[in-house]
C-alpha cells in the first residue's frame, strides 16, 4: 500500500493516544504521537528553539515525558512558533511514509498534514478529561485532587486553542468524536469504521 495519512487530533485525555495506537495496529500502520516532541522539547531545558532544531531519538526515549509537568511545560514551548517550525519536516516524512500512518496532535488536521485522507478530531468534556488523568494520576491515592487536574486540563486547553500559532481547532472536514459518553471500545470501534470506509473508497 501506497501513503495513507490518518490525522487525529484534540485535546489532552480525550481518547487520542488510545484511539491512535488501536487503529495504527489494526491496519498496520506506523503511529507517531506528535505531543511526545513537544514534551521532549520542553523537558530538555535550554533554548527551546536550538533544542527542537537538534532533537535526538534519546530525547524521545526519556521516561519522564509523560508526567503532567511535562505536558505543562509542552503547551508552553508548543506556543513558539519556530519550535513548531522545527518540527515539521520530520512530522510530514513520517505521514507520508509507505504503508500509512497515524499521527496524533493538536495541528496535524490543520497544518501538518492537511491533505490527509482521515481526520478525525477526539474531543469530550473538560471534566471527563480530567477524571481521566487523574485516575491515571492515581485518583484518590495518587498525589494530585481531582480540582487541580481540572485546572490544569482548563488552562492547558485555553493556552493550545488561545494560541496564534497553529491552535487546536478541528479541521473543515474533520470527523469529530466526542467521547464523553463512550467507552473505549466504542470510540476505538467508530475511528475504525471511518478509516475503513475511506480505505474501502480506494485508499
Ligand atoms: O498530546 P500531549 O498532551 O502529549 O501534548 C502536549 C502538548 O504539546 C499539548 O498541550 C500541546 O500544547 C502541544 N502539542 C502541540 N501540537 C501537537 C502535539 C502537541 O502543540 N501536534
């Protein structure tokens, strides 16, 4: 099979990730989740626009990427415009790759990819998201009350669609899933039914 581009963005915890990586198995395709290179910029330290120029596969590989802090510290450097300049290269290589692929963000509808043959947009409440992460957070037991991760999912959701550089918004003829009401299998099983539609529609 030739290139196929699966663009699925949204906001954090509305069902991407999982989404992403169910449907990249199902079909066989490579899956890149776009918001790992903007922790790892952030993360780095330093000149966030020297460190997203010179961003190495070990800086992908730290185990750290995916802590609420880094996600944090992802939305802020993701709000400059050279580091998202940066990056695109390597985010339309791996779109277009043979034998298709599946990326995951907040732009890849919009900016990086806007000729993609799917886009979907996962969305669902702010309070659903937040339940979410902070059962993944360890819910009661875990560190964070469930007020703070609202506020964080809040304000992280203001600043990537706030932002005058490429913000979080579903592209024209995006398919939106709100996920809100559904399980996992559901949201998994509707993002595969698109996807196989078009496919079916002669790739
Ligand atoms: O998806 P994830 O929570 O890992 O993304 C972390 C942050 O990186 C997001 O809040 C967003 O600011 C930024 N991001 C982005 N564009 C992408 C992916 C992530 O701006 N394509």
């Amino acid at each position: 099979m030739s290139a196929f581009t699966v663009a699925i963005d949204g906001p954090a915890a509305a069902g991407k990730g999982t989404i992403s990586r169910a449907v990249a198995e199902h079909f066989g395709f490579a899956h890149l989740d776009t918001g790992l290179l903007y922790r790892a910029v952030g993360a780095k330290g330093g000149d966030p626009v020297a460190v997203a120029r010179a961003l190495t596969p070990q800086d992908l590989a730290r185990d750290d990427l995916r802590s609420l802090g880094a996600g944090e510290a992802a939305s802020r450097v993701a709000a400059i415009s050279e580091v998202r300049a940066a990056l695109v290269d390597f985010q339309r290589d791996f779109a277009r790759r043979e034998g298709g692929a599946v990326l995951d963000g907040r732009d890849i509808g919009t900016v990086i990819c806007p000729g993609a043959e799917v886009k979907l947009f996962i969305t669902a409440s702010p309070e659903v998201r937040a339940r979410r992460r902070w059962l993944e957070t360890g819910g009661d037991t875990g560190a964070e009350s469930f007020e703070a991760v609202l506020e964080q999912v809040r304000t992280r959701d203001a600043r990537d669609m706030g932002r005058a550089e490429a913000p979080l918004r579903p592209a024209d003829d995006a398919v939106t899933l709100d996920t809100s009401e559904m399980s996992i299998a559901q949201a998994v099983e509707r993002a595969m039914a698109v996807i196989a539609a078009r496919l079916g529609r002669g790739g």
